[in-house]
C-alpha cells in the first residue's frame, strides 16, 4: 500500500457521499473519524484484512480488531487481534471513508490524516461484515472536527519510555525526535542497516519471539510472536511472517538504522529502528510488554551484538 493523497471522487462537486458513482463505479461512504465512535466501528467487523505501511515497510494482517488506542493510552498486543494504534489529535488521523466497489463487492475502510495521505486500510472479507458496515457512523452536517488525543507527553521522549518514543514518531513520523536525539538521555547508536535481513533469519531459526510495529503517518500497526518464515528477494526486498501477520520491508529504501534502549516491561529494552530518505522511521523491531526474562535477554544480547554503521 503505497502512499497516495485522498481526495473526493471528483473535484467538479458532482459526486456526493452516500450515492453512487456511475464513473468510478463505486459507492463512498464518509464515517466519523472521532473516538470513541471510530473504535466501535472498527471493533464491528470479524474478518477485516489490516493494512498499515508505506513504500518502505508494510505490515498486513487478517483477522479482527482489538479495541485500537489513542497517542498517550496504554498499548497492547495479544495474539490475534489486530493492534493499531492512531494519533487522534487534530492533525492525525482526521476522516475515514467506506469504498464499496459495485463493480466487485469488494468492500474497504480507509483511514487518512489530515493532509489526505492513507493512515491504515482494512478491507472486510466476510459478507457479514461488509453488512455491519451499514452500522457505522456517518458525519452529519455540522460535525465538529475531531479535538485533541488524550495527553500524549510527546515532549517527554527524552526521558520516556518505549512507547512514549513510539508516541513521537506517530506525530511527525519521528523527524523531531531524530533531530534532537543527541538530547536522549538512553543508550541509542547508529547501526548497520544490512544486518535487518539477518536479524529476522536469526530470531526465525533460534524460536525467537520478536515485535514489529510498521508506521503510516498518524498510525502503527504491530504484531508479535514467532517468525515462521523469512525471505529476500534479489532487488532487496524482505518478507517475514510474523505471528499473524506478514511483514515487508523494502531495504533498498531504507536510508538509516538505529538501535535505541528504552524502558519497558523487563527494563531497559532494545528496538531497532528503520528511517525512510526523508528520516522518518517506518518500522521498529524489539519486544513488546510482558516477554519473559529469558526472551528479554536474548533479544538484548542479540541487539548488544549488532555491529555500528
């Protein structure tokens, strides 16, 4: 799923929500975007395949939502729900759409930020879910815009925890944070960006439980668990099925790699983060909450191990 601008079915005002369109053949369906009506959407719908990503990295799932949370909640991921967190402030993630393809019957939820580019995307595979659809919320006249998220603390990355870094890079895809990282007071490094492909090899054949949160601008999807399998094309391209998920990194396009520790459940916890050309990071691997000590110290010898750039 590559980034794109949203915008109206039409720029001439013919084509109005709620009506179907003879040109595009489809039928677009403007819902609220605000929480907590947005969350009870999302929980709706059973069998949902979960898009989150960009040209870099794409993180694809399908299954059912678990309750997503807001920038400044606490976070979770449990095995087989989908985890997607959003940046419900006013300049996050700011509508969301239902495309029905008449031509089809494929039906599709898109989210999108406020500048129009797509945050998350779920396509509704069941027919039962494609009818609940119906019982989404629309925006009626007058709807206000969506207010600020819960208090993020955004400007405490500095002193944070994991997810308070995961929290700034869901604001501006990380790029003040990374500017100002010489102001972090945990231990972080440049890394080698080739040893990705050879992380995900190691943790696979070692039975090594890893996380992997993928960004869009205003959202994260992640997973966790088991890799099952791992594979690299020859232009670069990395696949990893994750737990439920499958995971695709476009390394060619990864332009930096850092390792940054930060406090997690089990204390100071390693994350390997990818940045796109334009220094926004687009996808993180290291353990989320409660692992096991054993697990937790493999990962960290693992990251201690990682050599620099």
């Amino acid at each position: 799923m590559t980034d794109h601008q949203f915008e109206p079915p039409h720029t001439d005002g013919l084509c109005a929500f709620e009506e179907r369109c003879e040109r595009r053949n489809s039928t677009v369906r403007l819902i609220d975007a605000t929480m907590p009506e947005l969350a009870h959407c999302l929980t709706l719908f059973r069998h949902v395949q979960a898009v989150t990503g960009g040209p870099v990295a794409r993180i694809d799932q399908a299954g059912s939502y678990a309750v997503p949370s807001l920038r400044g909640e606490a976070f979770a991921v449990r095995p087989g729900s989908i985890a997607l967190r959003i940046d419900g402030d006013c300049d996050g993630v700011a509508s969301a759409v239902v495309v029905r393809d008449e031509g089809t019957g494929t039906v599709a939820l898109h989210l999108f930020d406020a500048d129009g580019r797509t945050a998350h995307q779920g396509r509704l595979l069941s027919e039962a879910d494609r009818l609940l659809v119906g019982l989404a919320r629309p925006v009626g006249a007058g709807t206000p815009a969506p207010g600020p998220s819960a208090p993020s603390g955004t400007a405490d990355w500095e002193n944070g925890d994991q997810l308070a870094q995961f929290d700034a890079v869901l604001v501006d895809g990380g790029v003040a944070r990374r500017r100002g990282f010489d102001r972090y007071r945990g231990e972080h490094r440049t890394i080698d960006a080739g040893v990705v492909p050879e992380v995900l090899d190691h943790v696979c054949s070692a039975g090594l439980p890893i996380g992997v949160a993928v960004f869009a601008p205003a959202a994260m999807q992640a997973c966790s668990g088991l890799v099952h399998v791992t594979d690299q094309t020859i232009g670069g391209q990395v696949f990893a099925a994750v737990a439920e998920s499958a995971v695709e990194i476009e390394m060619t396009r990864v332009r930096a790699c850092h390792l940054v520790r930060s406090t997690a459940a089990h204390g100071p916890t390693s994350a390997i983060e990818l940045d796109d050309e334009d220094g926004r990071c687009v996808a993180v691997l290291t353990q989320f909450g409660i692992v096991g000590e054993r697990v937790h110290a493999q990962w960290e010898h693992l990251a201690a191990s990682l050599p620099g750039a």
